[in-house]
C-alpha cells in the first residue's frame, strides 16, 4: 500500500481538474519527481508557466488557451533523471463557452440540452431574440433546442453545435537512443483516457511497434530505426483516426548505457527473494530463493524457476508422553518452477500471483528424549507455492513484495509434521535482458 | 303566451275560460280579465295561477322555477303554500325550498357576472369560464345554454376553434330581461419556430 500511495503521490495532477474557458484561468499543476531530476512541462493547448520545485513536489500553473473553443489540454511532465526519463501525462477537459443568438416567439424559453445536462438556457425578449450563454463540454457535438412558448406549446429542435476539431493524441520520446520508445497519449473526445485505442506507430524507415498500454490512455511503443542511421527520426502515431508527430533526434548510446527495459519480444529477470513467516505447526520459518523469470512481451505472464533454501525452528512432536517428546529442526533445499501473472493497476505497479511446484530436500535433526541423543535424516518431498503480492518498476527491474503459502508433505524426513506455512517476502529481480 | 328562446310549452287543457300549459324554459303570458291561466312547471310541483295579468314563468327543468309578475296579481302554490305576487314582484321555487319564497321587488338591473381567466390566450381546445346571475335566470354561452345553480353560478367549458375568438354570454332573468357580456380568447396552439441567428464559435471566423 505505501508503494500505492507514493505513485499515486508521483503522479500528474491539476486543480481543478477540468476547466470552463472564459471562466477559469488555469489549473496549478503537481509532479513529484526525485531531487536532481529536470522537470520539463508541456501542453497540446494552452501555456504552461511558473514551474517550480519546493522539495520532492515540483509545480507549474497551466494557463487556458484564450479560444473559447471546447477543447482537451494533454499535458506532459517530462522528468529527466540522469539516463532515465519518466513521461507522465494528464488530459485537462476544457469546457468551451459561447452565446449563440436565436430568434422565436416572443416570450418563449429556450434550452439546450444534451444527454440530459443542460447548456444554455434563456428567454427571448419582446422582439423574438434569445441570447443564449452555452457551456459546450469537450466530446459534445449536438444538442437538442427546446422551445416552450408563453401558451406551452413546445417544440424541439436538433442543434449542430459544430465544435471544432482538437486534438486527442501525443507522443514523446522516452529515449532518444535506439531502440527508441515513445508513449502515445491518447483520449477520448470527452478528454478521459483511452484505453481502447486502436494505436500504430509509423515511421520513415527502421522498424516500429506498439507493444502494450502502460497507464490510462498511454500505450508504449518503439522505432527500431535502421543500423547506422543517424539524423532525425520522424515518427507518426495514429489513434482513433487522429495523427500525431514527432522528431526525434537520434544518438548513438554511451558505452555502458542500459538497453531499454523489455526490448525484443521477450525478457529475462532474475533475483534474490527473502521471506520470514510461520509453519503452520507453530515453528518460524525463512527461506531464501534466487529466482529467474522469463517472459514473452506480449503475455502477462511469466515462468520462473527457483532455486532455494528454506528453515524452520525447532519444534516438539510426539507430545503424547511428554518425557518422550522428540525435537525436530528442519531445514530444506529446493527447487521449482511455476508462473507468475501479473495485472498492471498503473503505470510501474502491478499486482501479481503466482504458483509454483517442485521438489524438496529435507533435511531433518531429531533431539531423542531421554538424553539418548542426536540424529540426522532427509529426504525428498514434493512442494507447492502460491503466492501474490505487487510489484513495483524501479531502477533496472521490479521490487516484488508477496505472501506465499508453502505446502509440503508430511512425515518426510522423521519430521511428523510438514514444513507447510505462510512467509511474507520482498525481493528484487533485475530486468537482464 | 309566447314563448321565450330555448324553451318548450306542453298544452294540458284547453277551454273557453281558461288554459292549462306545462312549462320548461321561460314563457311571458298575458291573461285577460275575463280569462284563466294554470302554468305547470317540468320537474317541480310548483303552479302559477293569473286571472289577469303579464308575468313570467321560468322553469330551468331541475326543480328550479321563478315566477314574476309585470301587472297584475299571480299565485304561485308549491309544497303546499301558495304566495300573492304582485306587480313587479318575483318568487323562486327550488328543490331544496319546494314551497315558493316571499315575494320580493326584482332587481332593476340584469345581474350578469362574468369571471374570464387572467390569460386570455391559450392552446387548450376549451376555455373555462364562470360567472353568476340572479337565481331563476338562464344562462347561454355561445348560443347554448348552461346549467344554472341554485344560487345562480354558473361555469362552463368553452369550446375553441383555431385564431382569435369572441366568446358571448347570455342571461334571461326571471322578468324575460337580456343582458349579453362579451370576451375575445385566442387559440394558438401552433409550435413556435426557431432560427439560429448566430451560431456558436463565429467569431472564430
């Protein structure tokens, strides 16, 4: 949870959220971003000015366009951090204002209406004329005019309001090295993200994908641009039949430089897990594992296999007759291959599960009662895992928390009981290819 | 005998001296000296009896009868009691009071009171009207005639024809007297027009 807050803390955020042009000058924006870190605001309409960084918090004032126009502001806070980039993105609805004048029976009222909000409303004066102040939301394009007359006769009439078009795609470069990846913006007319657009990526030569949506209207893709090409990319990004553009000047990588995250259709991580829990026969148990995860892009699901090492603390067993109780302290070697599926909730944090099986080797020290003495026995024994937690991108990988429950055979080993519990464990997997 | 308008006359004896004759609406007899006159009224056993004389009878056919008297004396018996009604005199006979009322002097004016509604345009097919008239009286809104109260209101639901319109309301009191009130409604029950004169973001051009 405290992963949750601090992204939703990190996020682009404005206030007021929504805007009505000719009423509402602006809307002060807010982007956390680490101490160091070039904060680089801007907009598709509208100016932004006045940035500013007070500790972690960096704020900016996001100034209406002075067009009445019913439009949507995509908003782009670009962070720059050393090598890495981060692109956070925020759509403004600006609700356009404008009177229109009609002319009908004096006296009559007059209202537009569009899925049952009113625009406007007003009456006409001795001479037939009505001025009608309209409040038009971004994505409303007709309206319904309903005329009642001083005598309640009513009428009503289909209303084009016309608004011009806007806008509702951007892109911007995440890196400027090849492979290149960009994230592509994208809204619906209303101004609320996208998250079903039909988005390509075009370039003038080289390669170019779209690989997945990574946040609220945002959609990663990549321009692989030809081996040696050097100059300016120009990339086109097309959603929902709307074109944006971008130029991306190329540079070779420095020496050293991590390759982007993901690239290629398939990845590899791998890492070191920690975990410290309970047996369910009352012991404290810890585990260590070292994991390798692989995955194919296009699926939300990885395989791992695991290689580990798991204890428990000593624990009595055959306690019929006490002066007979027996002490056992086990302890396991492992190994095991399972899936992990993973459900991005926001940009870097998913939730995730996971179930894993494979084999144990149990490694068993029984104290005999009676001060007859100590002896050691192992053997194998089939285990499961099941596991969920979240995961959080951060750095050159993911920092996974989960709590696993562990289920193993009983009577292995000389142990009576099993090594079966639940381990709360955090670890971090480094994303190696 | 003559008959007013709207009224009917049914003739139950006849001879040489005299006339029996049942009543609904209004009638204005004249009775010589030397004749006799019974007039019965529909729905009432009220009776006016003239052994000479001009009077009038009016019966609305609900139980509700004025009978006045413009020379000479006229009897009118109901219930059981019977009343003199002398010259410029008017007694009323209804249900509720089956026997007829002291005779009193009539009014020297027509009572007519009209009460229109405030708005007189409207785009309902009738317009409600009501007003009040002497008991006894008869009331006729564009020619037909309406019901009368005991008390003498009276309402009614005009019916409308498209445009501009007069309405008229008549009245015949008990003494055969007319007075008339006129009214002009407006019917529109069209749908108003629009035109958009000035379309929104023009200003752009």
């Amino acid at each position: 949870m405290a992963a949750v807050a601090l992204l939703i803390a990190a996020s682009l955020s404005a206030q007021p959220p929504q805007l009505i042009l000719g009423k509402d000058s602006g809307a002060d924006l807010e982007v956390e971003a680490p101490s160091g870190a070039k904060v680089a605001f801007s907009t598709s309409v509208g100016t932004i000015t006045g940035a500013q960084r007070q500790g972690s918090v960096v704020r900016a004032r996001f100034n209406a366009p002075p067009l009445r126009v019913p439009s949507v502001a995509l908003v782009l806070a670009q962070i720059d951090d050393g090598n890495d980039r981060e692109l956070r993105w925020l759509s403004i609805p600006l609700t356009g204002s404008d009177t229109m004048v009609i002319e009908t029976r004096p006296g009559s009222k007059v209202e537009a209406v569009a899925g049952g909000r009113v625009l406007g409303q007003g009456s006409a004066l001795d001479d037939g004329t009505v001025r009608l102040p309209m409040l038009v939301p971004p994505g409303v394009r007709t309206a319904v005019l309903k005329i009642t007359d001083k005598l309640g006769n009513t009428t009503e009439k289909p209303l084009d309001l016309a608004p011009p078009p806007f806008s509702r795609v951007r892109l911007a470069a995440r890196s400027e090295m090849a492979p290149i990846e960009v994230e592509i913006f994208v809204v619906k007319p209303d101004g609320t993200p996208d998250d079903e657009a039909k988005v390509a990526l075009a370039a003038d030569d080289g390669e170019t994908s779209v690989r997945k949506r990574i946040g609220p209207g945002v959609y990663l893709a990549e321009h692989e641009p030809p081996p040696g090409r050097a100059g300016t990319a120009h990339l086109e990004a097309k959603a929902n039949g709307q074109l944006a553009t971008l130029e991306v000047p190329l540079h070779a990588a420095p020496a050293g430089a991590r390759r982007a995250r993901g690239s290629g259709p398939w990845s590899v991580s791998a890492g070191l897990l920690g975990g410290l829990g309970g047996s369910f026969v009352g012991a404290t148990a810890g585990s260590v594992l070292a994991e390798v995860a692989m995955r194919i892009e296009s699926y939300p699901v990885e395989a791992l296999l695991d290689l580990g090492w798991t204890s428990q603390s000593e624990v009595s067993q055959y306690t019929g007759v006490p002066a007979l109780t027996e002490k056992a302290k086990a302890h396991a070697w492992l190994t095991q291959i399972g899936a992990r599926g993973s459900y991005e909730v926001m940009r870097r944090l998913a939730v995730h599960g996971s179930a894993a099986f494979g084999l144990q080797n149990q490694i068993v020290r029984i104290t005999l009662p009676l001060n007859l003495g100590r002896f050691e026995d192992s053997g194998l024994s089939a285990r499961l895992a099941i596991a969920a937690g979240v995961n959080y991108a951060v750095g050159p990988g993911r920092a996974l928390a989960q709590v696993q429950l562990d289920w193993t055979s009983k009577r292995v080993a000389q142990l009576e009981s099993s090594t079966s519990g639940l381990q709360g464990m955090v670890g971090y997997l480094v994303a190696i290819r | 005998m003559r008959l007013l308008e709207g009224s009917r006359l049914e003739l139950k004896q006849v001879t040489k001296q005299g006339l029996r004759a049942r009543v609904r609406g209004s009638i204005e007899s004249q009775v010589d000296q030397i004749g006799r006159l019974d007039v019965e009224m529909e729905n009432s056993d009220a009776t006016a009896h003239s052994a000479g004389g001009h009077f009038f009878v009016t019966a609305d056919g609900r139980g509700v009868v004025a009978v006045a008297s413009v020379t000479g004396v006229v009897n009118v018996s109901g219930g059981g009691k019977s009343v003199a009604l002398n010259e410029g005199e008017v007694t009323r006979v209804t249900r509720a009071e089956p026997t007829p009322s002291k005779p009193v002097a009539a009014l020297r004016r027509v009572l007519l009171s009209v009460q229109w509604p405030d708005q007189k345009e409207t785009n309902k097919a009738t317009f409600p009207i009501e007003g009040r008239v002497e008991p006894g009286s008869r009331v006729f809104v564009q020619g037909e005639q309406v019901a009368v109260e005991a008390g003498g209101t009276f309402r009614a639901e005009v019916p409308l024809k498209k445009g501009k319109q007069k309405i008229a309301v008549v009245t015949v009191d008990a003494l055969g007297r007319r007075k008339q009130v006129e009214g002009v409604v407006l019917r529109d029950d069209s749908l108003p027009d629009v035109k958009v004169k000035k379309r929104l973001w023009q200003w752009r051009r």
